[in-house]
C-alpha cells in the first residue's frame, strides 16, 4: 500500500471575521512524489466528491497534487477535506480537520411578523468544527429558554445540532422581541439575533374598515349634495314658475285694458 501524506497552510481555527489574504492550499503527495495523471486523484470534503464545476471558490491541480480554497467561509470550509488516489484498484487517503469557531444564522430573514395566537418557528444554523453538541436560546427579557421554561415552548433538533429549532405555541404580545440562538465550541461562541413582532388579530381588518369608512363618507357627502341640489332645483323651478304667472296675470291685465 501506498502512503499518501496531505498538508495544508491553515492556520486554525478558522473564526468569524477574519479575512484571508491568501486562499487555503492543500499538497497531496503519494511516497513523496507530487507528479500524478489529472484523473488519478479525487478530492472529497465531508466525505463526498467535490464538484469543481459548482464550486467556483475551488481551485485543482491534479497533475501537481495541489487544492486550494480561494475565499474561505466558516459554514462551507470547516470540516474533512480528503486526498484519495486510486493506484491497483486500490482507494489510498489522507484527511485533514479543518477545524473553526462556531457559526450562528437564521433561515428566516432578520425579522418575522405574525399574528398574536399564531406559533413562532424558528430554525437556527449552526456550522463549527468541531460541531456544537447544542445551542442556547434566549428570549427578549434574556432568560435561557428550554422544554422546562414554559409549557409553550418546545426545543428540537436541526440539520443534527440539538435544540436548534425553537417553537412556542400561541404567540402574544408579551412575546415580542429580539430573540437569540447561541452555539459554543472548544473555540469561541457565537451567536446571531432575529427580531419577532405580534399583531393583533384584528390587524388585518383595520384597512378594510378604513376604506369602509371613507366610502360611508364619501357616500354622505354625496347624499347631502343630491339633496341639497334637489332643494335648490326646486326652489328654482317654483321661482320660475311664479315668475311665468306674474307674467300671465300682467298680459291678461293689458289685453282687459285694450279692450276696454
């Protein structure tokens, strides 16, 4: 069996907020020698097969048994990164750790709204090597939420980090507030805040009685025009026909006089 030695230039952990100036290199080398063919090696991470043409943040080249990583993130570059040769039908690897700090984010956006009696579900990510055992979660008044805290509240695993879902039931206004998921490893904590907001269930409702109301307005204004211009007419058409009768009575005055 061949021995296969890979070597990397990391310098570890990995943490939240440093930027590399120089991407991470890996060397591969089988009893000392570098020179391979381009199909002779595959490079795997968390022991799956790399996809060069997905990756673009990763760079290969087989023929000098080098890999390297050109802009390095704690939840896609932290883990088991692996040189595997296949020589005589036969899989030789070597494996490096690449170990970081934990990494803390939510699915959701920054903010969630709901509606009070509504459930809040919130689902935190967690990255780290090696990987937090759990995280904790604080509610707005600080206090570390668990499955004993409140009846409401239920904790359950995510993506294989336990407590990493937080679920309380029938959610009211009290509730509200900035909530934060917590992760620890044997390199730091990390943690990442998102703010929940409550409504009242007639919330929805209240621009619809809004535009009920301006419409009810609308209407009155309209009825007290109509009638205040039927009054008007009126009063227009009695004046003209009171005027029409002084002007018969006055012809019939004249005719009589003629006549006379």
């Amino acid at each position: 069996m061949i021995q296969i030695k890979l070597v990397s230039n990391a310098t570890l952990p990995l943490r939240n907020g440093k930027q590399w100036t120089s991407p991470i290199l890996f060397n591969c080398t089988s009893d000392g020698n570098n020179e391979f063919d381009d199909d002779e090696i595959t490079w795997l991470r968390n022991g799956k097969k790399i996809d060069f043409k997905k990756e673009t943040d990763y760079a290969r080249d087989n023929k000098k048994g080098q890999f390297k990583i050109k802009f390095v993130r704690i939840d896609e570059d932290s883990g088991n990164f692996t040189c595997r040769i296949k020589s005589d039908d036969e899989k030789n690897e070597d494996t490096i750790l690449i170990e970081s700090e934990p990494q803390v984010s939510f699915k959701e956006e920054r903010s969630k709204n709901l509606v009070q009696g509504d459930p809040l579900i919130l689902k935190c990510r967690v990255y780290g090597r090696p990987s937090p055992d759990s995280v904790t979660w604080y509610n707005p008044a600080g206090e570390i939420l668990s499955n004993e805290f409140n009846s409401r509240v239920v904790l359950s695993a995510n993506e294989g980090i336990e407590n990493a879902t937080l679920k309380i039931k029938d959610m009211d206004f009290d509730d509200k507030g900035t909530y934060t998921c917590e992760a620890t490893n044997i390199y730091g904590t990390h943690n990442s805040t998102i703010t929940v907001r409550v409504k009242d269930k007639l919330a929805a409702l209240w621009p619809f009685l809004g535009i009920c109301g301006e419409v009810l307005i609308l209407c009155t204004i309209i009825f007290i025009y109509e009638r205040s211009r039927k009054k008007k007419n009126a009063k227009e058409a009695e004046a003209v026909d009171e005027a029409a009768d002084k002007l018969t009575n006055s012809n019939d005055h004249h005719i009589r006089q003629r006549k006379t």
